[in-house]
C-alpha cells in the first residue's frame, strides 16, 4: 500500500482510542542515545535491546536490518529513519524508538542526516497488519508538530507519551 | 555508506576513485604514505598509514562505524586477518577480501562465518584470465561480458568497413534477422556515446554494444561482422599468474605458446601445462616471434608486469601478422592511448577487475557491475523487488520506467528465460534486469530508481 500522509488507514474498531503504534512500543524501548554516531552502532544498540528484553539473538536483528537497508533505505526524511525487518519465529510485532544525539547519515530522500530512529521488527510472514504499522508510522512522522515535540524533548517518558498520545 | 579500503594499491585505488561521492564517506589505509598522499591529492577521503590488520589501525580508521571493509592489499593474509578482526571485534557487516593464492580459493570453506569471515573473495587474476578466455573464444569481440550466470551476454564489436551492417540502420538487423532477439545497447561513434534509435545508420569505426541470450551471441556476430576464423593458435607473453591461468585454461583446446623470460619459471610451468609449449625468451624479440610463426598466430596476449615491453611486443607481433594481438596495461594513460591503434585491446587490469567489486559496495540489490570504456560506462545487472506500490519498476512495462536519458534496459532474465527488452515488456518481481548506462553521472539515478521504497517489509 502506497504510505504517504494522505493515505486512509482501517483501524480495528476495539482499540478505536489507541494507535497501533503504542500496543507495541514499551517505555524500556525509548532510548535517548548519545554514543551512536552511525547506522550500524545504532543497529547494534537495538540489536542488544531486542536481546535482552526479547530474547531475540542481537545478530538476528542486525542481519535482519542491514539486509533490508541493502534494497533501498528507510530514511523518510526530515531527521527521520524507519529501519524495518523481517525476523524467523517472532509472534507479535515489536518497536524500539532511538533519539540520537548526533544526526546520522542514512540515504534519506532529502539528503539530510537523521536523529529520530524507529526501529519496527515484523514476524517473517508479514501481514497487512504490519503493513498498517509502517503507514501508521509514516503518517505519524509526517506530522511536522509531532515530529518537533519529538525534537523538543530529552525524557524517554515524555517521549512515550508523545507516542501514545498521537491520533491521526 | 561508511566504506574502509585496504591497501591503496591499483585494485584499491581504482575502487576508491569510483567510490567517493557525497553519499559516500571513505577511508584508504596503506603502509605507504607516498601512495596515500597521490589519493588524497586527487580525491575527497581519508587516509591513514599503518599496518591494515592490526586491531589499532583499523580501530582509527573507524571501523567500528563502518558498513564495509574492502581488504585488498597485496597480502592474502593480512586480507584474511583484517576480515577476521573485523568480523570478530567490530561486527563488520559486510567484509570483502582479495585472495590470489589458489591454494586459498580451493578450500571455499575457510572463507565461513567460523572461520575467516570473508563474506565475499575477489581474485583479480581469475577474473582477467576469464575475460581474455572470453576474447579468444569469440576474436571478433572487443568485450564479452556475462549477466545472471551466463544467460546473458553484452558484447562489444567494431563495425568495420565494408562489414554487413555499415551505412544501414540499425532496424534492419531486426529486419534482416527476425529469429534471433538482441538489442543495440549503444553505440560509441568517436568516443562518444550515441542513444540507439531504429533509423541509426551505422558507420565505419562505429563500437557497437549489444545485448543478446548467451545462445545467440555467434549468430548476432555473423551479422554485424561477417564471423572471422574461429582460433586456433594462441601466443602468450609473460608465465605470470595471469598468463600461467590462462594457458591453463586454455591449452586443451587451442594451440598455446608461451613466453617467458625467466629460466626457472619456465621449467616450473612446463611441469604445469601438459599440452603448452613454453619457451624460454624475451617477447619483444622480433626474431624469436619470427621463429615461432608469429604471423600464423590467432591471438596473441602480452601479459607481462611490464606495460611497456606487452605495447612493444604486441606492436611487433601485429605488424609481423598476428590476426589479434591483446596488451595487458597498468597504467591508465596508456590503456587511452594505446587502445584502438595498431593494438587491438589494451587491457587494464584494475577496470576489468572493479565491477566485481563494486557489486558488493553498491546500494540496492546489484548483482552484477562491469565498468565498460574505462569506467566512463557501465553496465549493470540490478534485481528488482517489491510491487507496483513499493517499487519504482515493478509491475510497470519498460517504457513506463523513468529511466534517465542514456540508461537503456537491454533485457530481462526471469528464473532461466531471457526476455530482450522490448518497451512493451512488463516487470516482475524478482527479475535480473540488465540496464546500460552510458554516462557514469547517472548510476546514481539508475541504483535509486531500483530500490525499493520504504514501504517495503
């Protein structure tokens, strides 16, 4: 499905009052980093995250994302990144959001350098419900508010919030 | 993408060069400060002088922030161990080696995750010995190059005076051969690129690159240039790790000759080559040439480390009627200079050899680059994924493709069929395109165009 801010996306009637996005983003997972000064050292970050709190091999996870920025990038633009992967004998969905204090680099479509990373990991067979969380992800990062609350603040809790608080 | 080379030798210098842009943000290590300084000189990157597998140098080098690591200097082992150290305590994604030794490459296996971690070897005499198997085997071509696995191949003719297709237009190949599918790619006029059109008239000097299924590539030939004697014999300059190779790979079914300077190295690749006859001699000698029937030799190949004796030798042996003569050239101005006189291929090693390389550097899924005409050109095989949606090709006919000016999709192999692309061929998923690009500017443009968006899961 196409993913820009324009596009209409079906919600499921039960969760009407949250995103899609915060069912799978926990607090742990917020992270301000002031090491990661590339793409891989920010791989490799999420890649111990997913390790420690998901039991997911950090290799995995870094394979999983490196290969699939090898197709084309997922840098969005405007100082945001969606890195994304497919990952064997996961069940649900899980995210990792990383505030990075240096801009990073990433082949995004206007050149510019990125600090705000969202790390989306899938189960190997994706559905439309994943497809839904990446357009979820796209029209919530279009959102230029959103995005300079995002910028404004240096607290993972207030940052989480940001996340549960959004509506399209 | 954060790339460190290893060694700033030819293979790595050449690399380098083709490398540095914007996007890309590069660092050459070499224990010698002279050739980085040239470099640094010429291009915007970053050197460092030191020992390439020691953990210290690579740790300054940023290796820790790399996307990958090119270790190709001179030494198989320090390629080996750099790899290693990377794979082992800095996570190195993806990690390229050059090994030359055959020893190494007969044993696959101590290239693994276990062992080395080297993700991909290149061995650059393997590749140019290929390439000059290649020339032998079809003496009309000027290049022979291969696409997904052989099924495809690009080859570059000169249309010669008086040849069949000259001063008619390039529709009537079709005309004049209905049966046999391939497409002009380009055509180079003066060394200049021309855009193939239907009414094109080709003329005398014209280098015509066209695509076809490996399969067909003897009948387009007969076509464009009416299909000289296939070879026989075959004379080789220089027992050198390229020049042994070949003779190798070629001595059951040609007529070899090979010369070679030093007396030693003689009697060791006479114990070699079963069916070669190895000479003890000096290859510009023209009385030596004159004894071993210069005049009735197919091909004859230069190959030596020494530019300037492979210019002499081949300018001797064409004169004295050698049919087709090859001259292996390092250096860069020469291979401008020499290629297209009295010399029929100038071959520079570091430009047959880079594509395979650059495979494995460039962004998007590449599974094949040949740089053509000296890195001015390319051509590459891309593999296109996604969907209508997600893709900028997939799901769309070629002539919906918003392919920049001068970048031509030859064809499309799909699983084992080749498909020649016609503006009316549809895209798939998962297909090997084959795209020319005449202008190196615009394989930026052509690498973007493939990937995918990111709505891609």
């Amino acid at each position: 499905m196409p993913l820009n801010a324009a596009t209409p996306l079906l919600y499921p009637a039960k969760v009407e009052s949250m995103n899609l996005i915060s069912s799978i983003l926990p607090l742990e997972n917020v992270i301000l980093d002031a090491d990661s000064t590339s793409k891989k050292r920010v791989f490799e970050r999420v890649g111990i995250l997913f390790e420690n709190t998901r039991h997911i091999a950090r290799s995995q996870v870094f394979d999983s994302l490196f290969a699939r920025e090898k197709l084309g990038s997922t840098g969005l633009g405007q100082g945001v990144a969606i890195p994304h992967g497919r990952i064997k004998n996961m069940r649900d969905a899980v995210a990792a959001f990383v505030k990075t204090e240096a801009s990073i680099p990433f082949d995004a479509p206007d050149g510019q350098p990125v600090n705000l990373i969202f790390v989306l990991l899938v189960p190997e067979r994706a559905t439309d419900l994943h497809l839904q969380l990446l357009g979820e992800l796209a029209q919530m990062f279009s959102d230029r508010t959103f995005r300079e609350q995002l910028q404004a603040s240096s607290d993972p809790v207030v940052i989480h919030q940001l996340f549960i608080n959004w509506k399209a | 993408m954060k790339i460190l080379i290893l060694g700033a030798g030819q293979v790595g210098s050449t690399v380098a060069e083709s490398l540095v842009s914007e996007a890309n943000d590069i660092t050459v290590v070499d224990t010698s400060a002279e050739k980085l300084r040239l470099l640094q000189d010429r291009f915007d990157l970053r050197t460092l002088v030191g020992n390439a597998s020691h953990p210290s140098t690579l740790e300054q080098a940023g290796i820790a922030d790399a996307d990958i690591l090119l270790a190709v200097t001179q030494s198989d082992e320090v390629n080996m161990v750099a790899c290693k150290l990377a794979a082992s305590l800095y996570n190195t994604p993806t990690k390229i080696a050059r090994i030359r030794a055959t020893g190494y490459l007969e044993h696959p296996e101590i290239f693994s995750p276990e062992n080395f971690c080297v993700d991909f070897s290149i061995c650059p005499e393997q590749i140019l010995t290929d390439y000059i198997r290649k020339l032998i085997e079809f003496p009309e071509a000027l290049q022979v190059l291969e696409f997904a696995n052989g099924l495809v191949s690009l080859v570059a003719v000169k249309a010669f005076e008086g040849g069949p297709l000259v001063g008619k237009p390039l529709s009537f190949l079709r005309s004049h051969m209905p049966q046999v599918d391939t497409r002009v790619a380009a055509i180079f006029r003066q060394e200049k690129p021309l855009i193939p059109e239907g009414d094109t008239v080709v003329e005398a000097g014209d280098e015509i690159f066209f695509i076809a299924a490996t399969g067909n590539i003897r009948s387009v030939l007969k076509e464009l240039r009416r299909m000289d004697k296939p070879t026989k014999r075959v004379m080789i300059i220089g027992g050198g790790n390229i020049g042994r190779r070949l003779a190798l790979s070629l001595e059951r079914n040609y007529q070899v000759k090979l010369v070679e300077y030093n007396k030693k190295a003689c009697e060791q690749l006479a114990g070699i080559l079963k069916h070669t006859l190895v000479l003890n001699g000096d290859g510009t000698d023209e009385n030596l040439l004159a004894t071993e029937h210069v005049a009735d030799v197919d091909v004859f190949c230069a190959l030596t480390n020494d530019d300037e004796n492979n210019i002499m030798s081949t300018l001797l042996a064409k004169r004295d009627g050698a049919r087709k003569v090859i001259a292996l050239i390092n250096r860069n101005a020469y291979v401008g200079l020499v290629q297209g006189g009295k010399i029929d291929i100038a071959l520079s090693p570091a430009h047959v050899t880079i594509g395979s390389l650059l495979a494995y550097v460039r962004q998007g899924d590449v599974a094949v680059v040949h740089s053509l005409r000296r890195g001015a050109a390319e051509a590459l095989e891309l593999v296109a994924h996604g969907d209508r949606q997600s893709s900028k090709v997939v799901g769309r006919r070629i002539d919906e493709i918003d392919l920049p000016k001068g970048a031509t999709i030859g064809a499309i192999v799909r699983g084992d069929e080749v498909l020649m692309g016609h503006r009316d061929q549809l895209i798939e998923s998962d297909d090997h395109v084959i795209v020319f690009v005449i202008n190196k500017k615009m394989i930026h443009k052509v690498e973007k165009l493939f990937q995918v968006g990111i709505g891609f899961l």
